[in-house]
C-alpha cells in the first residue's frame, strides 16, 4: 500500500513535540497507532519501521522524544558518542514527562480527521518500547506493541531509578504484544522471568514472542539486524492490531 508522510507540531503543555505521521496515500480512514523510537529518535532506520507498519492500513504518528531538550528534528548517529548523548538526553527526562508526551500525543491522534473512530494502539522500540507500555496504562489504549523494551524488570526509566510502571500492570485494560530477544544483554534472561512472571500474575491479556536475536533486532543496519526475526515480529505486529483495533 502506498503512504504519505509529513511532520506535524503537536501541543504538550506549551511546548512544541515534533511528529513524522505516515498513512496509507487515500483519503480512507484508518486505525491510529502511536509510536515511541529509542534514544536516537526518529532515524532513517526508525522512519523505515515506521512506514512499513503504516503500509499495511494504520495512521502511524511517531513524536520525537527529546523535543524539551534538543533542537527539532535532531536524530542520533549509532556511534558511542550518539549513543552517549541519546542516554543522556534520556536521563534527563521524568516518567511524568512521558505521560505527558503520551497524552498529547493520543488526543492529537485522536482528533486527526485520517484517524477511524476506533480504539487506538501503541508501538515503541528499547526505551521506546517501555514509555509505550506505560502508555497501555490509558484506558483508551486497545493495544500496545513493546518491542525489547527496556527497563520494565528494574523500573528504570530516563531519570527515575524506579518507574514502577511493571507493577502498575493490572491497570492494563488493553491487549499487549511483547517481543524480545534471547540475547538481549538490556533485559537478561532473569529480567524476562520477572516481566512474564508480573504480567501472568497481574491478569494482563498479553501475548509474549522471543526470537533468538539481540537487542534492537529490528534496526535494519548494523551487526544486530536480524531480517528474518523482524519479518516475523511485523508480521505478529500487524496481526496483533488488525485483530485488536480493525483495519
């Protein structure tokens, strides 16, 4: 299916949040997906994930995550010292200020006239990936996507050691999707057990896939990409939010 693209400026609490929005090129109404990137915001790499999804039926909107602390539009290299200042950039940032994030982000998506009246989903990648499962703490949240989330099984999250968003799992109304990798040196075999063991515990309807890959297998350079995993993992994906949200 072929996509538009654009950036939008959305509104949180005065500020300006920089967003990439893709969406089937028609004028259809589709279900709306919001999706978190890891530290290195929206790279082309990201960006390509990101219209790979929209490509099957979503309105995908994709808000850069460090929009109170870097100039917009800035995207991290994968080198050390990107690596170095996206972690910083991270550090510097509160739960709350994710939340907030979230929650602009939902009511744009919400109101966005491409968008279905229809629940809406959640998507993230590593740090990505754990500010969406706090975002499937929001009632409207159908569905939410974590792919090797980081940071669930020890509560860390930017600049609060504890986050405690793992133990808020039984607020979870919707449906999660939660992919890792078994080689995943962010969240060890031990931090698995604690995630799936939480979520069983919790009553959370959730479905778990762990693919024998490493952290951010599904960046599509460098030595970690792992194709034949990321195929899988989308494929599960777009099933998940077929199924959960129409389209």
């Amino acid at each position: 299916m072929q996509i538009d693209t654009s950036y939008v400026d959305v509104p949180v609490q005065g500020k300006v949040m920089r967003t990439f929005v893709a969406a089937p090129a028609d004028d259809k109404r589709y279900p709306g997906i919001l999706f978190y990137s890891d530290i290195f915001q929206l790279s082309d790499s990201t960006l390509r994930w990101v219209k790979r999804l929209a490509s099957y039926g979503f309105v995908v909107a994709a808000p850069e995550i460090y929009y109170r602390i870097e100039p917009a539009g800035t995207v991290l290299e994968f080198d050390d010292a990107g690596k170095e200042r996206g972690q910083a950039d991270v550090e510097a940032l509160y739960a709350a200020q994710f939340d907030e994030d979230v929650a602009g982000g939902l009511t744009w998506l919400r109101e966005y006239p491409r968008v279905s009246i229809a629940p809406l989903g959640i998507a993230g990648h590593c740090t990505g990936g754990h500010i969406a499962f706090r975002a499937a703490l929001q009632s409207e949240v159908a569905a939410t996507a974590c792919w090797y989330a980081t940071g669930l099984h020890d509560g860390k999250l930017g600049a609060d050691a504890d986050a405690g968003t793992l133990a808020r799992s039984g607020e979870i109304s919707g449906e999660l999707l939660m992919i890792f990798g078994s080689r995943d040196p962010h969240t060890p075999a031990d931090g698995l057990q604690i995630i799936h063991k939480q979520l069983q515990e919790s009553g959370v309807d959730f479905d778990w896939h762990l693919y024998d890959a490493e952290h951010a297998f599904g960046r599509d350079i460098g030595p970690r990409w792992n194709p034949q995993a990321t195929d899988e993992a989308m494929a599960q994906t777009v099933a998940f939010f077929r199924r959960t949200l129409g389209g």
